[in-house]
C-alpha cells in the first residue's frame, strides 16, 4: 500500500490518539498534501519542527496498529464481506428456488450496505 494511503487511514483509526500538534500535522502533510513549509507556516512552527512531529506521528500510528490491530481487522471484515456478497449472488443466480434467490439476493444486499 502507498505511504500517503497506509498513513491517512491510520490516521483515520488512531488520529483522535496522538496530540493535537501532532494529528494536525500528520493531516496537513499527508491528508491536504502541503509540504513541510506549508505545514511549518500554518502551524507557526520550524520546518524541522514539523519533520519531527510528522516522524513522530508516523511512528505512534504504526505502533498503536501494531498493537491494536484495527486496520488490518477492518480490511479483512471488508475482504470477507466482498466474498459473501459475491457467494451470495453466486448462488442467487444459480438457485431454483425463487425463495432461495430473493434470500441470496438479501443476503448480498446487505453484505454490500455494510461494506459502505
């Protein structure tokens, strides 16, 4: 997975647990795509400042997946429910039972809204 990607989601899991400072920095560099200048400028602090919270963050994120585990869990759940809403319409279209069909098709339905 790209870096920019692997930490916006991150991000988006453990944000709200890194300070402030450091979330919004993290954001600005990676969610809004400004460079180090543009995140020292806006924040009122050193370019270097910046690198180092960004570092920081970098570091926390990966941490708290590496113990936390809920992005890796989150995209096996969305993995699993793909193949049951793809099983699902297997089946539905391969069934007799009109019965079993508009089960199949339920069953794909909301295998899908909950991927959403």
């Amino acid at each position: 997975m790209e870096k920019n990607i692997e930490i916006s989601l991150l991000l988006d899991f453990y944000g709200e647990l890194l300070k402030p400072a450091v979330r919004d920095a993290v954001d600005l560099y990676y969610n809004d795509d400004l460079s180090l200048s543009e995140v020292a400028d806006q924040c009122g602090i050193t370019r270097q400042g910046v690198r180092d919270s960004v570092k920081r963050g970098e570091a926390q994120l990966y941490a708290f997946e590496k113990k936390l585990g809920l992005q890796k869990r989150f995209n096996e759940l969305e993995a699993g429910l793909s193949e049951i809403e793809a099983l699902a319409g297997s089946i539905a279209e391969q069934a007799d039972n009109d019965n079993i069909k508009a089960i199949a098709r339920d069953i794909a339905s909301r295998a899908g809204a909950l991927k959403e």
